[in-house]
C-alpha cells in the first residue's frame, strides 16, 4: 500500500484477498471485527473474549506491533 496510511476497513462477509499486516475487515454476517496478523496468525477476532482462537486455528500467544496478547486475554 502507498502513502503511508493504515489499509482501509473491508466490510462484507468474506475477508479481502491480499490483506496486509494491521488491516482490519468486519464480516457483516456475523457483526465481528478481526484485525490481520501476518506471520501465519491469520485473522484474529477484535475485543470480546475469544480465549486466543484465530480463524484456521487455535494461538496461545499472539504479537501485535503494540502489546502481546497471551491466551486471548489482552
């Protein structure tokens, strides 16, 4: 992406191909916000208590460029 800002929200029931690391998409079929995490985390559900799943899998310690969330719990 050029000019330096974050990716812009996607909005609509299936994740935007190509996402880039902090892009945030809500799936409007199920009202939930998730942020890209790049690495191999995949989309990570935003707020709430997931207990640290991701879709495609289970994480027990994921990094975000501003704090680390272990266990899902921020």
């Amino acid at each position: 992406m050029s000019g330096g800002g974050a990716p812009p929200v996607h909005v609509g029931p299936n994740p935007p191909t190509n996402p880039e690391e902090g892009q945030q998409w809500l799936n409007t079929d199920t009202d939930t916000l998730y942020i890209y995490v790049a690495n191999g985390v995949g989309w990570v559900p935003v707020g709430g208590s997931s207990g640290g799943n991701v879709e495609g899998g289970n994480a027990s310690s994921i990094y975000l460029p501003s704090q680390t969330i272990d266990g899902g719990s921020a």
